[in-house]
C-alpha cells in the first residue's frame, strides 16, 4: 500500500467563552498578555486543521492538528502549510504502515501539532487496513471507558464553583480550575469549589506558569492546611525554570504536575533528571503524534511518574484519539481532560456524535471499538466549518 495524496483543510469553530478570560480572572500570564483576538480573530474560537491521507488501496485515514499560537506556538495558518506544503510531500509514495519511520522523515525541528494530525491519520488508517482500532495497535484496549476532566476557566469564586455544579449535573467528576495570580485569592477559589462539588470530585489546579515559585509553595501550603484535597499543581512556574519547579515539588505534599515544560520526550527526560514533577502531562499535539506520545509515557514510568492525558481540544477525532491512548496505557490511571465537551459540540457522525459528549454516563466516555479511531468525521458539519484563514 502507498500514500497517494495528503490533504489539509483548516476548520474554525466558534465558542460561548475564551477559556482564560485574562488577568484578574484567575491567571496573570495567560490570555491578558498574550491576546487571543486579533483583527483576523474578534470573537472566541478554536482553530484545527483536518489531515486526510489516501492510498492507493483505497483507505484513507483521517488526523486533526489543533492550532494555537499561544499554547502549543503553531498557528492554523502554519499548521496547514506544514502539513500540505512540507510533511505531507514526503510521504507521498511510502508505505504508510511503516508509522515508526514515517515520523522520522516528518521529524522537523517543533510543528507538534502538524506531525500529530499526520500521525493521526496515519494510526487511523493502519488501524482501517488491518480491521483494528487504534489502541489495539498501540499495545491492547485494557480499558473500555474513560473518566473524564474538565478545565474550568478562572474567575470569582462562587462563579468557578457554580460552574463545577452545572457540568456535575452533566455527569462530570473531576475538574481543573485555572489558577496562577495571587496563591491567597487562588486559594480562596479552590477552597469555594471544593465546598461546592463535595469530597468524592478530583480538583486539580492548573496554574499555566502564573506563580514564582514561592508563590507556588504558599498556595499548596494554604491549600493542604485548608483540607481542599487538591489532586495536583499543574505547571506552577515557566517553562523552563525546572530548579524552580523541582523546589516547588520538594517543599510540599501537593503533587506537581509538568504541561508547558513537557511537550517532547527530550523534555521529559529533563523533567526526570531535575526531579522537577510527579506527574507529566502528555498531549498528542505537544508530543508529535502518538509515538512521542508512547516514549513519554515509557520514561514516565521508568522515573516512576505518573502521566496525565491533557486537554488539547478537538473536533471528534482527537477526542477518541485519546481515548485509544488511554485505553491502551497503563501509567495513566486517572481522568482524563477533554475541555472541549463544554465548550462546543464535536463534529462526528452518529452514533459517536452523542456518544463522545456530554452528559456523560458515569463520568466516563466509551473508548470506540471500531477500526482505526473508530468514529467518523461528518463532512457536511465540517465543511460548513472550513475555514481558509483570511490572510491566504
Ligand atoms: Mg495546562
């Protein structure tokens, strides 16, 4: 079988809310410094990009890349150009069950999202080709559900709780806050939504680099000594400030999460060597697919950490893209994020449309069991979703 063509399409979909609504909500470095809305982009929206991979056989696989300059630092328009313009070429020809080193020839310096909606589709295909879905080529499907997480965007206290109850009534269990200000007033939101959703819900907090790392300290310290029973701290401090990171992690109990400082496995490594985290969080676009994805995961567990499958927004297949990852590693344990649930409806065709959203039943999802990522995308939902960037 050979790679005859790879196609790159970029959707754009509105949303009620930006997620990091900026400063004094929450988060001092997130969404207030680094505006999302520009003149090409007024209103709240997530952008993706649609890899399609045909062959000469007659199956075709199907990928998503997410696109976010402010997260992952790829923007839709260069997304698109990566994976039509410059990754895609050099696949045309190839086999594309030879998955390992066709990550290779794409392996360019940075473009995670781009290498992960080729590596997608590339999985989704293979899995098509042999009759098998995804996690299965991954390793096994030892899990047939997925606990799920949301992230809940920052502001008032009683607007964050109230926010937590609203999604419970959707059936959801485990919740990340945005945090990563003041550590007193964060602190004040956490200890409000844990009196609001109970003792039996996990709170993780996720504070995008927003503290120093004494302000890090002060919030676990408050957090423990008011008995919020936070789960973990997500990237407490910048990217690249591991001894900080690993001073954090030393001087309390709260368990410390690595997101922004661990997109690679070169990263994780990293991680390990500085013991800056407990706990790493692995997202496909951030990864490169799911082969980085896997490594993590192994050197994860060789350091004896845990890892926790991030949000990384999606359309419908990364959500069961990340399902099959989660069903096939062991390391992961806990709920994973899916964001987007709240934020807008995913673009798959039935039975899948409902199946993968809220509410959900149990606070889990079903991970498909069909061939390759075992859903589909619904085309006529996508193309009225197309959307060439403004500037091409
Ligand atoms: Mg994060």
């Amino acid at each position: 079988m050979r790679i005859t063509a790879v196609a790159a399409a970029p959707v754009r979909l509105a949303i009620p809310y930006p997620l990091y609504p900026g400063v004094g909500a929450g988060t001092k470095i997130e969404w207030g410094k680094r505006s999302r809305f520009t003149p090409l982009r007024p209103t709240p929206m997530l952008e993706y990009v649609l890899v399609r991979i045909e062959t000469d056989e007659g199956v075709t696989g199907w990928g998503e890349a997410q696109a976010d300059i402010g997260f992952f630092g790829e923007t839709v328009e260069q997304v698109r150009a990566a994976v039509a313009d410059y990754m895609g070429p050099q696949l045309i020809g190839k086999d594309p069950m030879d998955r390992e080193r066709l990550q290779g020839v794409i392996d360019y310096r940075g473009n995670g999202c781009a290498k992960s909606g080729i590596s997608m589709a590339l999985h989704d295909l293979a899995g098509k080709a042999m009759g098998v879905p995804v996690s299965v080529l991954l390793g096994g499907r030892m899990r047939t559900h997925v606990p799920v997480a949301v992230e809940v965007a920052g502001g008032k206290p009683d607007a964050m709780a109230q926010a937590c109850v609203d999604l419970m009534a959707q059936g959801v269990r485990a919740f990340k806050p945005k945090v990563g200000g003041d550590p007193d007033a964060d602190a004040d939101r956490l200890r409000a939504i844990r009196a609001a959703v109970g003792p039996d819900v996990s709170i993780r907090a996720d504070a995008n680099q927003g503290y120093s790392p004494k302000e890090a300290i002060r919030l676990c310290r408050l957090c423990e000594r008011h008995g919020v029973g936070l789960e973990l701290l997500e990237q407490p401090v910048a990217v690249h400030d591991l001894p900080g990171m690993a001073f954090v992690r030393r001087s309390v109990d709260t368990l410390i999460e690595a997101d922004e400082s661990c997109f690679t496995p070169q990263d994780a490594l990293a991680i390990i060597r500085h013991e800056a985290a407990d706990v790493l969080n692995i997202k496909l676009g951030k990864a490169g697919g799911f082969l980085g994805a896997m490594k993590i995961a192994a050197l994860a567990e060789a350091a004896g950490l845990k890892c926790v499958l991030g949000t990384g927004f999606g359309l419908g297949l990364e959500i069961a893209a990340k399902a099959h990852l989660y069903a096939a590693l062991e390391q992961v344990t806990d709920a994973v994020e899916f964001t987007e649930l709240s934020l807008h409806a995913n673009l798959l065709r039935p039975p899948w449309d409902t199946r993968l959203a809220l509410p959900l039943e149990d606070g889990r999802l079903p991970v498909p069991d069909g061939p390759g990522l075992g859903v589909e995308l619904d085309q006529d939902q996508a193309a009225q979703s197309r959307a060439m960037p403004a500037s091409t």
